[in-house]
C-alpha cells in the first residue's frame, strides 16, 4: 500500500481498506514495542500520489483504554507519513513506558487532552512531532530546573519533542497552582 496504484502488482489497483469493529495489535520490531487496539475503526485510500487514512481507536494502556482520532496521510514521493491524533485523558507516563522515544512525555504526571502532530520517515524515524495539550490534577516534572516534580492544578503546553536530543521544546507551558499562575517557554532536556 505505501506504493502508487498500478495494474502489474498484485493487489496494486487496490484504492481502499476499511475495517470497522476490529481488534488490531501492532508489532513494532524495531522499537520492540507491542500496541494492543480493542476497538478499531479504519479507513484507507490509495491514489497516485499517496495514502489517506481516518482511524478512531481505543488504545490498551493499562487500565482504560483512551480513545484516539486519527487523521495520516502518506506521500510516495518523501516517503514520509504525516499524523495528527486527538485524544482525551491520556496518560503521558504510561504511553512512555510503551515507547521509549516518547520518555520524555514520562514528565507530564498528568491526564492530558488536545493533539500531537507528527511526521515519520517510511524507516519509522521521527522527523517531527508537535504538541498542544491541556490537563488538570497532577505534576508536572521540570528537572533539572526544580529538584521534584512540581504539583500543579491546571496545565497547558504547546511546543515539539525532539527526540533524537531527548528533549521538549515549549513554546508556551502555564502552569496553575492553587492560586498561583505561571508562564513559561523555553526547552526541556
């Protein structure tokens, strides 16, 4: 599917893949990591000039699993597939633990919503990801700038993470603390 349409493959006129109701478990070799999806809901279409998906997924955590809504599309030409996910009280700190080129995320010790935007390479290296989330009740990890994580009533952040230096870029971070109010910008390693 990650090649353009034609008539000498097989299965290369296909143009679209659904699966809906499905359970759908994912093996990322590379990474080592396994994701569990108990409830799926995909479609796939296929032209000339790339692939386009929408998915809508529960994403196994742990506990409950978060609901995802998915919109990706895949360009033949970079090779490069772009991502953007929307979600709602997921937990940053198990998420990390299921892939280890998200731990920095391991720093939000909070239930967060919003969007990430992403770029990945067809060898699945990230090229870019973005982030606007907003999240109440919990910590915030700021090491090494404060010693322990720092309790917080509300939070939002916008930025990126780059994940070949290990870091967070934050181009906006507030902070709510009781009555305490906090802004913030400026990268995280």
């Amino acid at each position: 599917l990650t090649l353009a349409p034609d008539a000498w493959r097989v299965g290369a006129a296909l143009r679209r893949v659904s699966l809906t109701d499905a359970t759908l478990t994912f093996e990322d070799l590379q990474r080592g990591a396994v994701w569990h999806l108990p409830k799926a809901d995909l479609i796939l279409n296929r032209d000339a000039t790339g692939l386009s998906g929408d998915l809508v997924f529960d994403l196994d955590l742990g506990d409950t699993p978060t609901r995802f809504v998915a919109i990706a599309d895949f360009d033949y030409v970079r090779r490069v597939a772009t991502v953007v996910v929307d979600f709602m009280d997921l937990n940053p700190q198990k998420l990390a633990k299921k892939e280890r080129a998200l731990l920095a995320l391991s720093r939000l010790q909070l239930p967060v919503s919003g969007r990430i935007s992403m770029a990945i390479t067809a060898q699945g290296k990230f090229e870019t990801v973005d982030f606007d989330v907003s999240g109440k009740g919990g910590a915030l990890d700021l090491s090494p700038v404060f010693a322990t994580p720092s309790k917080v009533s509300a939070m939002a952040a916008q930025g990126s993470l780059d994940i070949e230096n290990r870091a967070l870029l934050f181009n906006k971070l507030v902070l709510e603390r009781d009555t305490a109010h906090a802004a913030l910008a400026g990268l995280i390693m």
